[in-house]
C-alpha cells in the first residue's frame, strides 16, 4: 500500500530564505508526482507535475524533483515570500491515476 | 476559461437528510475525481470517473455514498443519510486525460 509521507510538518522561515521541502512515498511504481499549495479553507493549486521518467520541473521560484528508485522527491523555492504561506502537498499516482497525498508541509514566511 | 467549479460551496445537513455534490469539470476534460478531507486529516481518494463510468471507486465507503458522471451535465457526488462523521471538505478534480489534476474549491459538508 503506497503511503506519502512529507517532511518537516511546520515550517518557519524569514523572507527571502531559499527553504526545501520534503517528500517520500514507499512505492516507487508511480506514474507521477504533484505538488500542490491549498491555503485555508481553499482548494489545491498545482504547482508543479513530475512524470515518472522525469528528473525535475521548474516554474519560477519552484524546482520540483524526483529520484524515484529513491522514493523521495523535493521542492525547492527560491527567495521566498510572505505570499508563499500556505500548507504544501505532495501526491503520487499510480495506475489509475488517482492520488495518493502527503500529511503536507504548513510553512510561513516571515516578512 | 474558468476551472473546475464545485456547488454549493457550503452545505449544511441534519443527520438522516441527504446531500448532494456537483462538480463541473473544466472544459475539454473528461476525467473526474472526488477526495475527501476530513477535519485534521489528509486528503483522502474516493472516485475516479470518466463519462458515464466508474473507473476506480476503491475509496468510497461501501454504503451510503454514490457518485456518477453522465453524459450531460456535472458530476454528483451523493450521501444519502448523512451522520456526523460525513463533515469534511469535498474537493474535485478535473483532467484531459490521466495527467495534471486541477481541483475545484472545494464543498465544505457541515452534519447538525
């Protein structure tokens, strides 16, 4: 059974600190990785998609990436901002393409 | 081009009645898929729907819930009888095909 975990829970950081985020799920047979951002009482935004044959994905500040045989993944934000508040998600998906999501990362940005 | 659309956002219900979720997907996608997210829980996977089919439903409870995805017109998601436990967020999510999923805001399921 494939579970997601993600690592630090909580997260607290002064604006413009680079801060990295953590992923690990315990089967490597994904067809691919998500992150995501929800903000409270919202729905999810997709950040970034990873296939599994993929090494990484950028957008912006976000650098997503994915050692699969690893089982592990991480998200890279760049120079961050108070904007950036808001809890993490990382989610797997397998043969039918539903997801499988992490406890998440609820991070802060301090102005 | 808007997004996946969830209605109503916030829905209150006594224990016994029953509710009803829709989602409209975002246009040109055919793949639905409902999550759940109870109170200081993670999102949990319920049902993964294309027109007309139920592709996956391994997390839907065994009783009291449906969903369905018809030719025409949104998603529904259905609990029937709802209990206290049923409060929680329901989000759907919408693809082209079995790739980047965009979620809706979600509906907020309140049982008195």
């Amino acid at each position: 059974k494939q579970e997601v975990t993600q690592i630090p829970a909580a997260l607290s950081v002064p604006e413009g600190e680079n801060l990295v985020l953590n992923c690990s799920f315990t089967d490597s047979a994904i067809y691919n990785l998500q992150w995501f951002r929800q903000d409270p009482g919202k729905g999810l935004t997709s950040l970034l998609l990873i296939q599994s044959s993929q090494r990484e994905q950028t957008s912006g500040r976000l650098n997503a990436s994915l050692d699969k045989s690893s089982g592990r993944s991480t998200l890279y934000i760049a120079a961050s901002q108070p904007g950036d508040s808001a809890t993490y998600l990382c989610a797997v998906s397998g043969a039918t393409n539903k997801l499988i999501f992490g406890t998440g990362t609820l991070l802060a940005v301090q102005p | 081009n808007a997004g996946v659309m969830q209605n109503p956002r916030h829905l209150v219900r006594r224990r016994g009645q029953e509710a009803r979720l829709r989602c409209s997907p975002m246009k040109g996608h055919s793949h639905v898929y409902w999550y759940r997210q109870l109170p200081e829980e993670g999102l949990k996977f319920m049902v993964y729907l294309q027109k007309e089919n139920i592709i996956d439903e391994s997390g839907m409870p065994k009783e009291r819930f449906s969903a369905e995805f018809p030719k025409e017109g949104p998603s529904i998601l259905r609990i029937q009888q709802v209990v206290r436990g049923d409060s929680a967020a329901y989000f759907c999510a919408s693809s082209r095909l079995a790739d980047t999923q965009y979620f809706g805001p979600g509906t907020r399921l309140t049982v008195l």
